[in-house]
C-alpha cells in the first residue's frame, strides 16, 4: 500500500530534486520498500524510512487514537502508578553472557540505590504496604481489576486528607474495598471482608463510617436479591427454592417491609419461607443461619413478622 502526500519542490531542493521549481509535486511512500520516491520525476529522495505506524489493526477512531506501544498501562494499584523503572536480577549482557564479579557488585548497588530512589517519603512506603495487601485482597475475595483501581483511588483519597494516620492500613483499605463492594453490586458483606483481611468487623464497620463521612461518599444499598443467589449458592439449594424466594423478596420490597432490616438476614429468612412453602428442600434453620452469617434467634423473629406481615397483605 502506498501513500500520497503533497510538498513543495523548494523544501527538496537540497536533495538534488529535477523537478521543476514553479509547480508542486506528490511524494508516493511505499511502505515496503521504505522508499519515498518524487512522482513527477521518480527520484527517490529517502530510502530506508523508519516504521512510525502501530504493529496491529485498528478497526476504528477509538482503537486507533487508544492504543500505543509505549508499555505496560499505568495503575493505580501500584505506588508508583507503574511509571518507575526496575533494574533486572539476570546479571547477563546484551548477548546473554554472565558478567563478571565487579560489573555484577555494580548491579547490584545500583539496583539498591534504584529502590531507594523509589521510595523517598512516609507516603511511598504506606501506598507501597497498601497496595501489597491489596493484591493479597483481590485474591482472596475475587475482585476484578476494575474493583481494584476503584479502591486504590479511594484509598488515595483517604491518604491525601490524612485519614490512615492513627489507624491500621488494613482497616482503611477493607473499608475501601467494601465501600467499592457495594457501589459495583458484589455480593460482599463486612463479615466476609474482615475475615479476607484479617481483622476485627467492628474495627472495620469504624473505618468505613469514617471514609463515608470524611469522603463524603454516596453508597447504594444492598440488593437483597444477591444475597439471596449468594445464600442459595452456598447451600446449593434448587432452582424452583431460588425464584420463589426472588418472587417473595419482590412482594417484600414492593410493600416496605424490608426497610431498615438486615439485608442478609432477611434473604435468609425470606430464602427458609420460600424453602417451606415449596416442599422440596430440606434445611433446618441452622443451616441457613450459618450460611448467611446470622443467629437463628433472628432468623426465628424474623420469619413471624414476615408471615403476620403476608398474611395481612394477603
């Protein structure tokens, strides 16, 4: 494929161009020759062009404007936004041979010095310790990426108005993972954060209160409905069970019902009404309870006010 453009003769003249100085000439670029050649004379007025054109294909405006080669994306789940260089651990050459004892003790002052440089402030080293934890986070809850860089932006955030300062780092990042947590719609409850990360529910239930009110943060509330797939999952109940308790946590919601009540623990008892009322499941109210992370004295006093509450709507 060749490409046209217009220049002027007078921008060439020092290139030994015949073409006459009064007209305007086109400059035909063949790509896979790498030569630019005059058209009105065919002189070739550079060889070996370099490639400045991307390696893929772009199939529209977006793509082509989005993607480059300029390296790995930045993130900002990395203390550094990944825009730090790392000197390699191979202590080989160019051409793969092993250098030598002082080149090597070189190396490795350098790559000291390189690391120092890195991490200069208090700042560094607490978003450096953050994000490890985060990585270890994401593991072990499933998040995606998307999740993760949304909590290390409020997790900035909170270290830029000085809110990790007397408080554990860890609390503060599960307190941004669960915020994230909610505002995605994943099925996370603080119990199931605290123990991912290690630490106590009332601690953590302290820091979240603490980044909604400093960060002033919009949360949605949780959907009832995905505590009822997560509960029904967990106990691999049938399907029929499921959509029955769905239809059920409808009616609730739609009447009010639900308003100011746990909403775990009023998919579980909504989950055991839909269980009974079926008669094909066979789980006792302490399987439910330990499934959904509640008492079964809750699930007992929840379960008579729903069925008061249906009858009368009833």
């Amino acid at each position: 494929m060749k490409t046209l453009y217009s220049q002027s003769n007078n921008n060439n003249n020092n290139a030994g161009n015949s073409c006459s100085p009064t007209t305007d000439h086109i400059l035909v670029t063949d790509p896979q020759s790498g030569e630019v050649i005059c058209s009105n004379c065919g002189q070739v007025l550079t060889e070996k062009a370099l490639e400045n054109r991307a390696e893929w294909c772009s199939f529209n405006s977006v793509e082509e404007s989005t993607k480059s080669r300029i390296g790995a994306p930045t993130s900002l789940a990395r203390h550094d936004m990944g825009l730090a260089t790392v000197i390699g651990r191979t202590n080989k050459d160019a051409s793969g041979n092993t250098i030598d004892a002082a080149m090597r003790s070189t190396m490795d002052r350098l790559r000291i010095w390189d690391y120092r440089t890195q991490i200069t402030s208090s700042t560094d080293r607490n978003l450096r310790s953050a994000f490890g934890q985060l990585d270890k986070l994401k593991d072990k809850l499933g998040l995606s990426d998307a999740a993760i860089e949304k909590t290390a932006y409020i997790y900035r955030k909170a270290q830029d108005k000085g809110l990790v300062r007397g408080r554990t780092i860890t609390s503060v990042l599960a307190a941004a993972a669960y915020i994230v947590a909610r505002e995605i719609g994943i099925s996370k409850t603080l119990h199931d954060i605290s123990i991912s990360a290690n630490i106590g529910e009332k601690e953590l239930s302290r820091s979240y209160r603490l980044l909604i009110t400093e960060l002033d943060l919009k949360v949605p509330l949780i959907d009832p409905v995905k505590c009822i797939a997560k509960i029904a999952n967990s106990l691999d109940l049938k399907e029929m069970t499921k959509r029955r308790a769905i239809s059920i946590m409808h009616e609730v919601i739609k009447s009010g019902i639900s308003a100011g009540k746990n909403p775990m623990g009023l998919a579980a008892v909504v989950l055991y009404f839909a269980s009974l009322s079926t008669g094909n499941e066979h789980i006792t109210q302490m399987d439910i309870a330990d499934a959904s992370g509640v008492t079964e004295v809750t699930i007992r006093n929840r379960l008579k006010d729903l069925r008061n509450k249906l009858e009368l709507l009833n």
